[in-house]
C-alpha cells in the first residue's frame, strides 16, 4: 500500500492508497459500532482499489447516533471518490453498513 489520510470535513474517515490503482473506488461503511472499518479498506487497497473507511456517524458535525443519517453524506463519499479519479465506485458495508449501502445504491443511480 501507498499509504494513509485522515479525512476530516464533509467527508471522514481513512482514504487508503494501493501503491498503484486502475478506475475502482471502495467506500466501506462501518456497522453500529460507529468505528470505521480500517482492516476491511487496507484488505480492497492490497488489491488496487483505492479505499475509503467511511466514518458516517458520531464525527465532528454528524449526527451522533446511527438515525438519521442524511443521504447527501454518502453521496458526498461517491463524490469524493470520483473526484479522486475512480470512474467506479462500490460501496460495501458490514451490518448498519450494508442496509446504508443498499439505500444509498438506491437513490443514486451512479
């Protein structure tokens, strides 16, 4: 891997770099717990994708719990990836995650 950034701002969470990547973003969303899944974004960065460990709840400026999530934030990750050069975008989640992955899939047809 390239390497690691802490995110802060609109978008939090880890962005990590493979040490080269094609088209392909990852943006894993954590379950309840509210910790971002580190492990998880390391393991699609060794394979070429550039990773994003979403941090989506409990940050500064978010909403502390795990209601009422806006959807513009995930959409903001998407955005953020494309912004970085990825032309694809997956998102990926463990428990909470993988129910505001499916949501988010649903309402943005990119």
């Amino acid at each position: 891997m390239a390497g690691e950034e802490q995110l802060a701002g609109t978008v939090q969470g880890t962005l990590v770099r493979p040490s080269s990547h094609g088209d392909l973003g990852v943006v894993v969303l954590h379950g309840s717990s509210g910790r971002p899944d580190l492990e998880r974004a390391q393991i699609f960065a060794k394979h070429g994708a550039l990773a994003l460990a979403l941090h989506w709840f409990g940050g500064k400026g978010q909403v502390p719990g795990i209601c009422e999530i806006p959807l513009e934030d995930f959409f903001a990750a998407v955005d953020h990836m494309k912004g970085l050069g990825c032309a694809r975008v997956a998102l990926i989640g463990a428990s909470k995650g993988a129910e505001a992955a499916l949501l988010v899939a649903a309402h943005d047809s990119r």
